[in-house]
C-alpha cells in the first residue's frame, strides 16, 4: 500500500477542518445523556434570578390586591345555596280553581308548582292549569308598569286619577270572580265603608248559580254544597264534568279515584254513570255512559227522579218521554242499593234540574254523607244578575268607576261587545297582570302581581283556610290588586299586614293550639293551609318532594255535615221546565269548558295551548265536535289532522271554525269550546281558536251552554290541526288490557294477555328467552320502577305538563304538532273502544274505527325504561346507555342524531329536536327558552336540548340524584317517597306510583308484588324489552 | 388458442383493431367536449347548484325541514343512501365477480360500471351525513382515539357497522378503478399533443411505461382486488339491510333480509348502469364495444335478480302469516292495502313485473324497452326502500303513536342533490377519462371480435406492435389459459 494513498471518511477528515478535529476526541459523536444533563441544568445565579423575582412578585401582590365582593350579602341569609331549592306553600285560585300548592324556587325564581299534600281539599293533587300556570309569572305580555290611557304611569298618578274616579258621586263597582278570601271579604267591606256608592259585584265566566239557587229554594241556602265522592258507591252524573271542569276537579278526582283502586284485598269498585251530549272527561271515565242531547237533559233527570222515588216510596210524577228507561232504571237501582252512599249531580246551570237533583239526592239520603251543606264550597259564587247590573249601570250612566280584578267580562260574557261599548260610559280600572279584552277597553290599568309574586288567603271550602305568599318578589312596577284597593279605601297598611290582621281576629280564634299569633302564623305560612279542628301536623315530616300514599301518611280533615230537614225544591214546576226543554228538535250547539283553558285566563300559557286536550288530543285552538253520523252526513272527515272548516250559524252569529269528530258525541249535538279567541292577548295566544262565549244562552237569566236553532253546513276548505293522536282505537291490541269488575272478581288476571313464544323446546314465556346474559340486568343498588294504574288514571293531563316544566320540554307551537313533532316526554294515549273486537274477527277498518258510544281508556305513555333496550342497542355513538339502577340514560352531548333508538322504539317515546328550539325566537316565538324573561321557568337542573339530538323521560333523573345526594349526604338510604318523578307528584289520583323496586318495601315494590300476579302487565311484554313500568289492568264496573 | 366456442357471438363488434380500440376511445377525452355534453353537464349542474342550496339549508337550518316527524324517523334520506349503496353493487359486481368467472364481455363495461359505483357511493354517504341530526359530529360514529376517557363507539350498533362497510366499500372500490386505469391514462399521455395534457394526465398515470413487471404488478394487484372486492359486493349491502333486520320494528325485523337486499342491490345496479351505458354508447359511438350482446347479457342479470326480489316479496309476506305476530301481520297488511298502497303496487309492478318481460329475446335485445325498463327497475328500488322504511315505521306497534309521512321540498332537494352530484361527476368522468378499458378490450378482440384474420392484415405495423402488447396483457392477465396463437 502505497504512502500517498490516502483514505478518507469526509472531506473534514481529508482537509483537517477544526471541527473534525475537535469531534475526533469524542469516542461518540453524539453527548452522553449526563453531559445533556448537565447543559439544560439552570446555573446558580438563574436559580437565584428566579427565587428573587418570585419573592418581590409575591410581595408586591400582596401589597394592594383590590378587594372585590364577590357575594353580594354582607351576611349570607339562611338556607340561601342557590343549588339547593327552597319551597314556599302557597295557595292557587284562579279562574274559580283552588289548589293548595307548594312552590319550588331556586336561585330566587320559582320554576316549579306541586301539590300540598297537607292540604285535606286538594290532598297534593294537581291539575294542568295548577301545573302550567308558573309560566305566567314570566309571561312576557305582563304589564311592567301601571298605565293611564295605555301609556306608561307612576302609581302616584295611577292613585290620584283613581282616588278622583271614586269621588264622581256615581256608582263604584269591583267585579272580581269568586274570591273565597276572608281578607278580601274584609277589604271589600272597607271599601264599602270608605267609598259611598261601592258595589262588589261576583262574576264567574263559568257559574254555578243554578246549584245556588237550586239550593236556596230546596234548603234555604243559597250555597254550592261540597262533594265527598271518595263516599260514594254510585256516581250519577248529568254533564257534570267533575273529573275534568267542574267545580273542583282536582279535589274530585282524588276523591272519586280512592274508589277506583283495586287489589287483593279491595275487589269492590264504585260505579259511575254519566249522561252527557259530548264526550267529557268524566264521560271518558264512566262505566256506563249514555249519549243524550243538551236539552234532553232535564228529562233524563227527571226521568230518574220518579225512578228514585218510585224506589224509596216518593210520589213520582208524570212520566218522561223521549229517554232509555231501562238505562235510569238500572241508575235507580244501583242508587237506591246504595242510599246515602251515592251522589247525584247535574252539570246544568238550570235550577230546575238541580232541584230534582236535590230531590232525588235528599231521597238517597245523601245529605251528611257525600254531600255536605256545611262547608259549602266557596269558589262559585258569581251569579248572573250582578254582571248584567254592572252593564245596564254602565249603559244607563249610574255607574262611574267599575273595577276589574282578575276577571274578563268583555271577552267571557255573551254580552261582552255590549259592555266593551259601555265602558266608555265610566272610567274602567283593570286590576289585571296582563292584558286581557277587558283590560284594554279600560282607562286605568292599575297593573297587578301575578300571585307567586302576591299575598292572600283564601277559604275554599268554609273552615278550610289557605294562605297564599310570594315567592319572589315582584318583577316588575307592579302591585299587588288589594293594595291599590287597600290605597282607595284609605287604609294606611299593606295587604300582607292586612291578611295577618284578618287571621288574627278571624282565623286565631277558631284553634286553641298556639297561643301566640305569631307562633300560629309561622305555622300556618309554613303548612300553607289551616283546617279547623284537625288534628295537628306538628312533628309530621315536610318534605316537599315526598309522596308516598298521602291518604296513608296525613289525616284528612273530613267533616261530615248534618242531613237537612226537609227538602222544600217545588218539584213540579221543576218537572214541567225540564220536561219542556226536552221539545227541542234539531240540530243543538253544547258549548263546554276544555282541560286546559277553562274560561280562557290563562290564554297566553303556551304550554297550556299545547297541551292536547284528553279527549280529543288536538292542541292550540278550539273546533267544533261532530258525532260520527253528522260528520258523515257535512262530509266532514278527519285523518291525520287534516279537517275542513265548517260554517256554525247561531241566530245572527256564525263562526268558521275547524271540525273534528268525535265519537260518543250525541249525533244532533254540535260540540264548541269556549275559553280560546281572545283578542287581547300575548304572543302565545293571538289568533289561537276563536271565542264561543257570545254563542252561551242568557234568555233564562242562567247561562246556558245548550243552545238550539244551530246550523252547520261544510265549507269544503281544508284545514290542518294540530292533532297528537290521529288513530283513536287500540285495533284490538293488548297494550291496553282490561276487564269487568265481574271478570276481575271471579279471575283477579281478567283481562291480561299472556304471550308465549313457540321455539323447539316447546311455548316459553318471552321472559325467559334472550339474547343477553342475565348478569346484565342486575341492580346492586337501586332499581327505579313504576306502576301506572289505568284505573285510577282518569286522564286527565296533570302529568303531562308537569313534565314539560320540570323537564324544560320544548313548546314547539302550532305548525310544529301539525307536522307531528310535539316534544312531549310524557303523553296520555287515549283509546276508543272499536265497533268490533278482534275475537269477533274483525277486519283492520273495523279495529281501527271508534264505537258509536266507545268505551275510553288512557295509559300515560312514557320511556318505558327497558331494561333490555332496543334503543341502546342501536345507537352507533353510545348515547343512550344504561344505567346500573336500571334507567335508560340518555347523553344529550353525545347524541349525533340518527334517529335510530327513535325508529327501533316500539312505544315511540323518544322526541328529536328537529330545529333549534331554544335561541331561536323567530321560528319559535312561544318556547319559554327563547325569551330572556320567559326563560326564567327553565329548570336549572335540566339541560336544554340542542338541535340535532334525541331526548327523552328518565324518570327524572335530576331528582333521583338529588334525592341520593340529601339521603347520601344524611348517611343513610333514600327512603320511599322521597324521591318522586314530576309526573307521579303532578298525579290528583296517585296513579303513577313511582320508586326503588330494591327496597322490598317500598310502595313501588309492594304493588308489583301484589298485583303482579293480578293485575300488572307490561306493554309489549312478547317482546321481552323487559320495561320497569308496569300497568295495572283497567277494570270497568260495568 | 384463446378457449372461445366458435359458436359464440364476438365480444367487439365492427372487425375492430386494437388501433381502433385506441383512436375510439381515446377520441371523447382528447377532442373537445361536444354541445351535447355541454347541455348535459350544464344540466347535472344546475341539479347540483339547487340541491347544494337545499342541502345546505337542511345543514344549516336543522332536517326540520324534512318532513320527518315523531314517528317516522327516517324517509327519502334512508330511501336515497340504500337506493344509492344498491346502485353502486353494479360496479364491483361487474369488475370483481365478473372477473372471476371469466364472464369477459364484461372488459367493456366494467370501467363506467365502476365509475358508477364511486359516485353512487359518495351520493350515498351524503345521505348518511345529511341525516344525523349534527352531521359535524359524524366523525364521533368512528372508533378514533379520543379525550373523553374510555368513550367509544358501540359494536352492537348496526349503524356502525354501515360506517365500515361502506367506507371500506368506497375505498376498495376508488382504488381498483384507478388501478385499472392507470394503462389507459397512460395511452392518453401517449398521445397527447398539448403539454398540458400530457402533464396531467402523466401525473395521472403514475409513470406507467408499459414494460412487463408494470403488467405483471399490475396483474397482481387487480387480482388481489378483485379477490377483496368478491365478499363486498355481498357484505356491504347485506350489513345495509342490517340496520332494518336488527331491529325489531315490523316489516323491518326480517331474516331474509341481506340475501334480499344484495339481489335487489345487484338488480338496481344492473339497472342503472344499463341506463348509463345506453346513453354513453349512443353518444360516444362506442355500439362496437358495448354491444346487444351486453345489454341481452345485462337484462338478463336484471331479469334473474328481479325475480330474486319477487320471491323475496312474497316469502316476506309468508312469513309474517306464518309466524302468527299481529304486528308483522299487520304492517304487511298495511303495506297492500294501507294509506302507502301506492308505493307498495308501485315497487310490485316496477320490480317485480316490469323485469319478467326479458323473458322474450326480442325485448331484451330491444334499445329502446331496455332503456324503459332499466329505469323503471330504478323507480322500483327506489319504491322498495321507501316501502319497507316508510310504511313499516308510520304504524308500527301502539296505535296512539301512527302517523303520516310526506315529503317536502328539501326532501326532495336533497335527493336532487344527489342527482346533481352523481351526473356531474359522470360527465365529468365520461369527458376527462376512457369510459372503456381499452387495455382490456384489446385482450379480447383476438378472439373475440368479428372476423379476426381480416383485422390482422388490415393492421399497420405501428399497431402491430400495440396488439402485441394486448397479447402479453392477455397472457398474464389469463395465465391459465394456452396463449394466443
């Protein structure tokens, strides 16, 4: 190898670059990892740099930090943690409807209203107008400010040009509804004292003056009696609505639903007859219904009053042509079987048929037991006389000042044009929290508090008192109605000082229990109510959510009155009115109240508007109802919410109006719902129906619903409703089942479908064939079930809009239901009984076409919570999901929306948002999320859903969990009724029992167990979904 | 010798050579597009422009604008996915299944036929996006790693099943027809006489230089394709019909559901292609490659598959009497005589009747009546998938819940989209790139087109040596059989 040759590896190497050279004493090129180390670590004096700045920062920033006050109480109030809620017991009248409630507040605002369960009237009971009306303290058309001339007023002004109105040496009138209050009574007479000329005239849209006057001529008390239907065996009602308007529904409906349960140790139900012209909710309920028209009625009573009293040894009189004698006499039967045991009563506003209702309730003895004369009931006391004194004192000049409190004469009263005209006779005072048709024909608007935001008592039922308080305070620039009144009478204290004065000389007196007012107030703020001579609830738990079977729980206040003497109704001028009503030929127009709107006063609640009506299920406006026959003769059909419009003539007014049709109608009867068309009204409710009031019959000087001379003739325009159930009949399937009392006595399974499935190894029970290994569905710890009991459920909605408002359920407006898109988590099915049965072979159509006169059954229909889901299973993203206590969990956040759990349900209760609803006012105005007033209901503890995702009911998921958390954070286990779903508390007739089926026993439990091998079934058990809900067979006393 | 019974009708028509198998169909892509291309693209276009406006409204605004409500949860956008998928069975039946078996009357259409199944593919998935309810989530149905701790998709989902099915379906299929058409784009860049076009399309042809060990890769890999094709053309419409026979909802929880739904894919496809072919051989001239032989051949796949689907129909039907459930009765019931009857004898008379005309030669080898019929078949499908969603969910199990369903304009918008965006991409297609496989066709005019003695002599010498590179082709491509000549 030559010495010249030179090798190389790199050019560096080759030319001796200094780099080369340098890198050549490494045995590595590369440093080791402790020479790394040691260049990243910081030399000392970095160290030292650093500690130095941290210190002098930390020095500096502790020198002059600025304080900031974060809380704005300089000292935390009591039981103020704005997680927690805080429940205040209140009292609800509105629209003659009393209901004791509570009422839920957090972070100050009231979003939720419960029964009081302490209450012995209204037992925790709730009604969808109970339920919907919190919206209203956040009704975005409420009056902000007292206005004169519709602009914008101080209550200076409002006081002066008020105090001025009374001083014109005219008349002075306040028209209020019923108002049941001692303290309002009190102020009333006030103002008698300190205005000359002062009337109080009571005004109810929808009046019981003929049982008033009924009364006084039978009994000399010109009082509505109060009804014990929890004492009744036999229940015969002539259009008397009492499950869903009349009267006092909730109150009713628990009473009435004590005698509907069944078990194995109670196989005795009582017996409802109802003849009505319409469809009713009692109806709907009844065991044995008989279709009559309007005007026949009075005949139909009459009919019985000589079936009575030919079975109790009375003098009958002539006999009635024109009813089913068979029919009264099996109601005579039954009734007299069931003396004193049994009520009578008659919806009807014509004294004579109340008398004979009177006579053959006397003859039954029913007097002291199921109907009491002691304690009337004091939320009717309106007659017809007094508002048509205040029109004619208006048209005749005598009247200057007439005040408006709560009311809407010019939009409730057939003659409301006319006294709209009047007004400009005097100066109009509404005493209103928002607009209404009365309200803007006025002068003065002396805007009111909605009455969350109100004090006041109240005494439904005489001896049972009731305190109503504000839950938050007032909104707006408003006040209180009886403090601007207090103000006008020169009294120098506000109402609240007013109502405790009233107690302490009315109330106090009648217990001896406290001896301080104070002590006693505090108590009777707390309870919410007060009843003479009850026992005291004293040491009895409070808690607002608890349940459990109240009946069992709180001792009711029953007072039993004492029989009258004698009974002094003169039948036989009774006999020959209502005998000659029954002479009306024809076509006859029945106009009646619905669930949800009753007189209208709540006609901007758009939860309300949405809410389907029980019977019909059509939401958002009022129509005209035609029987089946009628309907075909018009050529009116309804299929899938498409209608026509009909023209309804009525002596000189006619309405156009869409139509429905509606089976178990008499078929010369013409349905129309009064309570919708009001003009002046908030967004919600503009232009929603139209207004049947002018069409009520004042000629008797009662108002009659029943009007005859009524024509309707077919428009042929097509009209869509926004109808939620467009099949009415189950089609001969089992998911409603259901049997006779007699059936159910001889085989407690009466009516239960068993389905079995046939594999190779011979029939099993669906149960006991699956796909999933058993460990799946085990529950360590809780297992949440329900039991729904389809014969207590009278339908009556209650549930429902609990729903919405506990769960922030979207109110979608009206276009959106017509597209079959309503959110409701919770909906009461509600099915006719078809023409045939399928034993009988019965073709599709027949199954799927509603009897003439149809049997009804509701099954509130929620998630059914399955615990083999067919939802879960489906879901590519794993959004629904469940949980180890057995609910079928639904992750809003997750959900990318295919709709597939929805499709793959097969009790179709998953609801997708199809738009935004929330942050979308343009589209949809009238959703309580969109407003930043109307938002305030929205409960805080519940999501509201974004577009795009699936929802759903899991049972209240929010309240299960803050039951665990109170029970968890006490150190022991949820007890039973403590943790309750918005739907069972919403339930008047304690239907939906809800609770843990792990603890053996809870009520849940006790009724699965007891009824299981009875009356419980699951829908769609063939299907082995495995649902925690169960439902009780529905057992009719026919 | 090239195994082909002498009795047998040739495959390329007009004594083609392989010079004119070139200059043929290389003739649409390198001369400018003709106004009739211009009419129907601006055409497909607008289609494209108004269902853009209506699908993104519905993205924009929520599928509110659907008709869909509370009880039918899926309508046109499921009718229009499963109608676009069945479409798209066509191509990779043709290319993979075809291929093995041997059927080579299929060289002359399986590149429009694969085309096709791309871009009915993509229409598909359209659909799948544009029916969740937050499509921008759609990346949450797939198994990706991500930061909300163990959350994952669900396996037990048929959905999810879909989500691989057809992205797997997609790719396989993107990739076997670009494959195939690397030698044609590379014959294009031969050609070329504009640096542009040649650019491109030598950007295109992935530096295809014709040499042996191209041929022999590219052999290879349309093997292994075609081999992983084979079960998709099964699998993927079978998961399809998945997502209804898991369930439990009547009318959809049915067993013979997938062998069902790949004839019917298999039929739509067919279908749709006949409809596609018979255009593009009319307007290309191309009536010497795709023959009467292949529209015969074609409607004779339709007419097997279609009976297929009848059998299916009425074993349907059985088997709800048969298995003595009210509920399935019912739906069945409902379908024939319910407020969707309709769409029921629709589907009947296209699918089932329509198809049993082929039974005479003389229709089958009609232009015209296949043309009518291969649409019709289309309608059908296009009824059959709306029959089973629709009509199963509008009345399924509780009464209280029945409802109605009918569309709206977006609904139809969105399936316009899909319209707009398949014939697009179509005509894009037919213009830019050879709508036959020319290296394939050539390995099938030796012996398989008319009169091959008269075309050899008539050939010149420069296409003499191109027919040599069609015979190596042939050889490899059919290294079972004896090599030509």
């Amino acid at each position: 190898m030559s010495q010249d040759t030179i090798y190389w590896r790199s050019f560096e190497e080759l030319t001796n670059h200094p780099e080369f050279i340098k890198d050549s004493l490494r045995e590595f090129n590369i440093p080791s990892p402790t020479e790394l180390e040691q260049a990243q670590a910081p030399d000392r004096r970095d160290f030292l740099k650093k500690v130095g700045f941290g210190l002098s920062a930390a020095a500096l920033a502790s020198c002059e930090a600025p304080v900031r006050k974060v809380i704005p109480f300089l000292a935390n109030p009591d039981n103020v943690d704005y997680s927690n809620a805080n429940w205040y017991a209140s009292s609800y009248m509105l629209d003659g409807e009393y209901c004791a409630i509570l009422v839920k507040t957090k972070a100050g605002r009231p979003i939720k209203i419960e029964g009081n369960k302490l209450s012995s009237v209204t037992r925790g009971g709730t009604s969808v107008r109970v339920q919907a009306s919190v919206l209203g303290l956040y009704d975005n058309s409420r009056y902000v400010k007292p206005q004169i001339d519709k602009k914008n007023a101080t209550w200076q002004q409002v006081d002066e040009a008020l105090a001025a109105a009374v001083k014109t040496g005219k008349r002075t009138v306040l028209v209020t509804p019923s108002m049941p209050s001692p303290s309002f009574e009190a102020l009333v007479a006030r103002m008698q004292a300190a205005i000359p000329g002062f009337e109080h005239v009571v005004y109810d849209a929808l009046p019981a003056s003929g049982i008033i006057k009924a009364n006084k001529e039978s009994f000399g008390q010109a009082v509505v009696p109060s009804y014990d239907f929890s004492k009744a065996n036999t229940v015969v009602s002539f259009d008397a609505d009492f499950l869903g308007t009349w009267l006092s529904p909730v109150e009713f409906s628990r009473a009435w639903a004590r005698t509907r349960k069944l078990g194995p140790n109670n196989k005795r139900i009582s017996k409802l007859f109802v003849v009505e012209p319409l469809m009713s909710l009692t109806g709907a309920n009844a065991d044995q219904r008989i279709m009559a028209k309007g005007s026949a009625l009075g005949s139909h009573v009459a009919a019985l009053y000589n079936a009575v009293m030919a079975r109790t040894g009375g003098s009958a009189r002539a006999v009635v042509a024109g009813v089913d004698q068979k029919a009264i006499d099996k109601m005579a039967d039954d009734l007299v079987a069931n003396r004193g045991r049994s009520v009578v009563v008659a919806g009807s506003n014509d004294p004579a048929q109340q008398t004979l209702v009177n006579g053959i309730n006397f003859a039954l003895g029913n007097y002291g037991t199921t109907i009491n004369l002691n304690t009337p009931v004091r939320t009717k006391q309106g007659t017809e006389e007094g508002i048509a004194g205040v029109l004619a004192g208006l048209e005749n000049g005598s009247i200057g000042t007439v005040l408006f409190y709560n009311t809407d004469p010019v939009y409730t009263h057939p003659q409301g044009a006319a006294l709209k005209a009047a007004l400009k006779n005097a100066t109009g005072v509404s005493l209103d929290s928002a607009p209404t048709d009365t309200a803007d024909a006025c002068k003065i608007v002396a805007a009111a508090h909605h009455y969350l935001e109100s004090w006041n008592d109240f005494e439904p039922k005489t001896g049972f008192f009731s305190l109503q308080q504000p839950a938050i305070s007032p909104l707006f620039e408003t006040r209180q109605a009886e403090d601007t009144l207090l103000k006008l009478a020169g009294v120098g204290e506000t109402y609240y000082d007013f109502v405790r004065a009233t107690w302490r000389s009315r109330v106090f007196p009648q217990q001896t229990e406290y001896k301080g007012f104070n002590q006693f107030w505090n108590y009777a703020l707390h309870d919410g109510i007060f009843e003479v001579g009850r026992p005291s609830l004293r040491g009895k738990d409070f808690a607002p959510n608890g349940t459990g079977d109240a009946d069992e729980r709180y001792e009711y206040l029953s007072l039993s009155g004492t029989a009258p003497a004698a009974f002094a109704g003169n039948v036989g001028s009774a006999m020959s009115a209502v005998t000659g009503q029954a002479a009306g030929q024809g076509l006859e127009l029945v106009l009646y109240p619905l669930m949800g709107m009753m007189a209208g006063v709540q006609g901007n609640n758009p939860m309300l508007l949405e809410f389907p009506d029980p019977i019909s299920r059509v939401t958002w406006e009022n129509y005209v109802t035609l029987a089946p026959t009628k309907a075909v003769e018009l050529g009116v059909s309804l299929a899938e919410g498409r209608t026509s419009l009909v023209k309804l003539k009525v002596g000189g007014k006619e309405l156009t109006m869409p139509a429905i049709v509606q089976p178990g109608q008499e078929k010369n009867t013409i349905g129309l719902a009064v309570g919708y068309g009001r003009t002046v009204v908030g967004e919600a409710g503009k232009g929603v129906g139209q207004n049947a009031f002018p069409f009520v019959n004042l000629s008797g000087g009662f108002q009659s619903y029943v009007v005859s001379g009524v024509s309707v003739e077919n428009t042929k325009e097509e009209y869509m409703l926004g109808h939620v159930q467009t099949s009415h009949t189950n089609a001969g399937r089992p998911v409603i089942q259901e049997a006779t009392l007699a059936e159910y006595q001889k085989n407690p399974t009466a009516g239960r479908e068993f389905p079995m499935i046939t594999t190779p190894d011979g029939k099993m029970k669906p149960t006991d064939l699956s796909l999933w290994k058993t460990e799946v569905n085990k529950r360590p710890n809780h297992a949440w079930g329900m039991v729904i009991d389809l014969n207590s459920c009278i339908g009556c909605g209650a549930c429902v809009v609990g729903c919405n408002v506990e769960n922030n359920v979207a109110v979608v407006g009206k276009q959106e239901v017509v597209n079959r898109r309503e959110m409701h988590w919770l909906r009461i099915d509600r099915y006719y009984s078809s023409t045939k049965t399928r034993e009988e072979n019965a073709t599709n159509e027949e199954l799927e076409t509603a009897a003439e006169n149809p049997r009804v059954t509701f099954q509130p229909m929620m998630c059914q919570q399955c615990n083999n889901a067919p939802c879960e299973t489906v879901c590519p993203v794993l959004a629904t999901t469940h949980s180890t206590e057995g609910l079928n969990q639904m992750t809003y956040n997750r959900c990318i929306g295919t709709r597939y759990c929805a499709n793959n349900c097969p009790y179709k209760v998953r609801r997708f948002n199809w738009f935004s609803y929330p942050q979308n006012k343009e589209n949809f105005p009238t959703n309580p999320a969109n407003d930043p007033l109307t938002r305030m209901v929205l409960n805080p503890d519940v999501t509201v859903r974004a577009r795009g995702v699936m929802e759903k009911c899991t049972f209240c998921i929010q309240r299960i969990q803050d039951g665990k958390l109170t029970a968890k954070k006490d150190g022991r286990r949820p007890v039973d009724g403590e943790i309750v779903t918005a739907c069972a508390q919403a339930c008047p007739t304690e239907a939906i029992i809800f609770g843990d089926m792990n603890d053996p026993n809870s009520r849940v439990q006790l009724a699965i167990k007891e009824q299981y091998s009875e009356r419980a079934f699951r829908v769609l058990e063939e299907y082995n979904t495995r649902p925690n809900v169960s439902y009780l067979t529905k057992i009719r006393n026919a | 010798m090239n195994v082909t019974a002498s009795v047998r009708p040739p495959l390329v028509n007009g004594g083609k050579t392989v010079a004119d198998v070139t200059h043929d169909i290389s003739r649409q892509v390198e001369a400018g597009p003709t106004k009739l291309w211009w009419a129907a693209f601006v055409v497909s276009l607008g289609l494209l422009a108004w269902g853009t406006y209506c699908l993104l409204t519905t993205w924009w605004v929520g599928i509110g604008v659907w008709g869909l409500n509370k009880t039918v949860g899926w309508a046109w956008d499921i009718t229009n996915f499963v109608w676009w998928v069945g479409i798209g069975h066509a191509g990779t039946l043709i290319s993979a299944v075809l291929l093995l078996f041997r059927q080579k009357w299929r060289m002359a259409i399986n590149r429009s036929a694969e085309a096709m199944t791309i871009f009915a593919v993509l229409c598909a998935a359209t659909f799948i996006l544009a029916h969740m309810g937050r499509p921008w989530l759609a990346h949450w149905a797939l198994p990706l790693g991500n930061t909300y701790g163990s959350l994952w998709v669900n396996f037990n989902s048929p959905l999810v099943w879909d989500v691989f099915a057809i992205s797997t379906y997609l790719t396989v299929s993107l990739v076997f027809w670009y494959i195939g058409l690397i030698p044609d784009l590379a014959t294009i860049r031969d050609r070329a006489n504009t640096p542009i076009r040649r650019f491109v399309y030598g950007i295109l042809a992935f530096g295809w230089n014709g040499g042996a060990k191209d041929w022999s890769r590219y052999e290879a890999v349309s093997l292994v394709l075609a081999g992983l094709s084979t079960p998709l053309v099964l699998s993927v419409h079978t998961i399809v019909s998945m997502d209804f026979a898991t369930s439990l909802v009547p009318g959809w929880h049915t067993t013979i559901f997938p062998p069902y739904f790949v004839a019917g894919a298999i039929f739509s496809g067919f279908a749709m292609v006949q409809t596609l072919l018979l255009v593009t051989r009319t307007v290309f001239k191309l009536e010497d490659y795709i023959t009467i032989e292949h529209i015969d051949s074609m409607n004779k796949i339709i007419m097997v598959t279609g009976s297929v689907v009848g059998i299916a129909y009425i074993t349907e039907f059985f088997i709800a009497w048969y298995s003595g459930v009210m509920y399935e009765q019912y739906a069945f019931t409902n379908r024939m005589f319910g407020p969707y009857w309709w769409a029921y004898w629709s589907m009947m008379s296209c699918n089932v009747i329509s198809p049993q005309m082929f039974w005479f030669r003389k229709l089958r080898r009609s232009i015209a009546f296949s043309f009518i019929i291969s649409i019709v078949v289309n309608i059908g499908m296009w009824f059959e998938r709306f029959v089973i969603i629709v009509s199963s969910l509008h009345r399924d199990f509780l009464p209280s819940s029945w409802a109605m369903f009918s569309p709206t304009m977006y609904d139809i918008g969105d399936y316009i989209f899909s319209f707009g965006l398949f014939f697009t991409l179509f005509f894009l297609f037919a213009k830019f790139l050879p709508v036959v496989n020319m290296a394939e066709v050539k390995s099938i005019i030796k012996g398989s087109s008319a009169d091959p003695k008269e075309e050899y002599n008539s050939s010149s010498f420069g296409n003499r040596e191109a027919a040599g590179r069609a015979v190596a082709t042939e050889a490899s491509a059919d290294a079972t059989q004896s090599p030509n000549i």
